[in-house]
C-alpha cells in the first residue's frame, strides 16, 4: 500500500509550518572535484524519496534529466511492491544525467547534502522510515567514490551538521522505477506529499543557489 498520502495529510497541519521555513544548510565547497572530462556524466544518489530527490536536481543548471528509481539491489526485486517492504536492499534513487562542462560532481554533491535530504538521518527522511530511505552515494567511478568519501570527512570535520553524518559510499546497479514515479512533482503539484515536503526543498533550492537554479 502507498501510505505516502495519507500520512502526509495526517501531519500537514502539525508539519507544514516546519518544511515551508526549510533552507539550504550552509555547507563549504568541495575541497576537491572529480574531472570535468568530456561527454555527459552519471550521478547516482539517495535520500528519502525518490520524488523529492528527482524535483530539486531537475531545477539544478546542466542537468539533462533525472530518472526516479532503485539502487543497491537486483533487478528482481527492483519494484516498489517489493522495496517497500524493506528487503531487498534496495534504496529509493535518483540517476540524474548531467553535463560536465556546466555543473560538477562536487557541486550536485554540495545540493544533496544542503538541500535535498537531511544526512544525519539514517534510514529514514522525514514521515518516511527504512532501510530503503537510507542516505547513500552510489558512486559510478573510483573518482566519484574518492570524492564523496572526501566531501563527508570534510564536512564532518566542519562540524557542519549538529549530528554524524549517516550518508555511506555505496555499489550497486541502478533499475529505473515505474512510469507513474517519474516527473511525479511536475505531474502532481497539489499532492499533499509533495506540498508538505517536496516543494520547500524546491524553493529552499532557488534561494539557495539561484545561480544554480533553471
């Protein structure tokens, strides 16, 4: 059963004051950076749900598309059915597409962990609880991996965040998820889910980082 609705219109009047105040974490840049290269590049991240995630990269500046789905487990189980039942070591993701050339590994790293999740949460992000909400980084290279882990002990040793960051550098295959998850935000703006806690992140984004933003 998707429980998202009714839980998200159980807490909007208790939660709704609280995600429409969120903002951007103040968090340094990455001291170091993966290689620009040429050609498009591939980021694989998770943090909660995956249309949250998929609405605050789809605003970020040269990324082509972001793809909602399932990262850490096999393509036999990669359905939301079987995720949602919190075995299969799946994590609700996002793959987003993006160009090098216009925005950094560095700097989507710097969006995920300012705006589009909480880190210190594990598994879990907001009313949703599991293992399959885990913050995760599926790195896509030895230089993604080398970065990330490097970008989490930098932060840590700023103490940027009043609690350890739970976010682990992970392996895995990404499986896209069903049709009607994809674009979920443009597709269903008056959700009560994506109301109460999608849409501040979107504009805690364009505060933010509004050269970032499209």
């Amino acid at each position: 059963m998707n429980y998202r609705p009714l839980l998200a219109a159980a807490l909007m009047l208790s939660a709704c004051g609280t995600a429409q105040a969120e903002r951007a974490v103040p968090i340094p840049v990455a001291a170091v950076d993966v290689p620009a290269g040429t050609g498009m590049q591939t980021a694989v991240l998770a943090g909660g749900c995956f249309w949250g995630m998929e609405a605050v990269f789809e605003h970020v500046r040269g990324v082509k598309s972001v793809t909602a789905g399932y990262a850490g487990g096999t393509r036999a189980t990669a359905n939301y059915t079987a995720v949602s039942s919190e075995t299969t070591r799946h994590a609700e993701a996002v793959r987003i597409s993006y160009d090098p050339r216009q925005v950094s590994y560095a700097t989507l790293l710097r969006v995920y962990f300012s705006i589009a999740h909480d880190p210190t949460q594990v598994n879990r992000q907001g009313p949703d609880s599991g293992t399959s909400y885990r913050s995760a980084i599926f790195a896509q290279s030895p230089d993604q991996a080398r970065v990330a882990a490097a970008y989490i002990h930098q932060l840590s040793n700023a103490h940027v965040f009043p609690r350890a960051i739970a976010t682990k550098v992970e392996r895995g295959a990404f499986f896209p998820a069903e049709a009607y998850h994809q674009n979920f935000f443009d597709r269903n703006p008056t959700h009560p889910y994506i109301v109460t806690w999608d849409r501040p992140k979107v504009a805690a984004f364009r505060a933010g980082f509004p050269k970032l933003a499209v």
